[in-house]
C-alpha cells in the first residue's frame, strides 16, 4: 500500500460572531493540512467551533482548494509542511 500524501488546503467562508447579541458574519480564510478535502473541512468546523464557539450552522464555507507551500502565509502550517522529521 502506497503512502499518502499530506496536501495544504486554503479554506475561505464565513463565520458569524456574537450570533446571540448582534450577528455579523465575517470572511476567514484558513489553511490546513489534511490527506483528503473531507478531513480538511472537518479540522475548520472543529477549529472554529472551539476557538469561537460558533455550530456548524454558523460557518459557511465558500471555497476550497489544494495550494502549494509557495502560496501558504501561515508560517505555522509552513513550518510543519517543511518538517522532516518528528521528535
């Protein structure tokens, strides 16, 4: 069995924040590491449902896509996408 490749994925939508009091939604644009577009997907409704506490029903996702490293601005995901081995 073949080995699976990790790809990047730029993950751009909406969120709406203080949906009790006065709900706005805003635009995020995120990137993850995941084998499958599925997995990326599930990784953002978790990160943003905890760090903001917001439902699925509050983020809406625009677009999604596989980006190559050159393209990612976020030096956490860069620093793991060149890491060459684990501690």
């Amino acid at each position: 069995m073949g080995e699976a490749e990790i790809k990047i994925f730029e993950i751009k939508g909406l969120m709406m924040l203080s949906h009790d009091s006065f709900p706005t939604w805003h635009k995020f644009t995120v990137y993850v590491r995941a084998l499958r577009e599925q997995d990326a997907l599930e990784k953002v409704f978790s990160e943003l449902g905890s760090r903001h506490k917001l439902k699925r029903r509050h983020i809406r996702i625009e677009s999604i896509r596989a980006v190559s490293p050159e393209e990612v601005n976020d030096a956490r995901v860069l620093a793991l996408s060149q890491a060459t081995k684990v501690r």
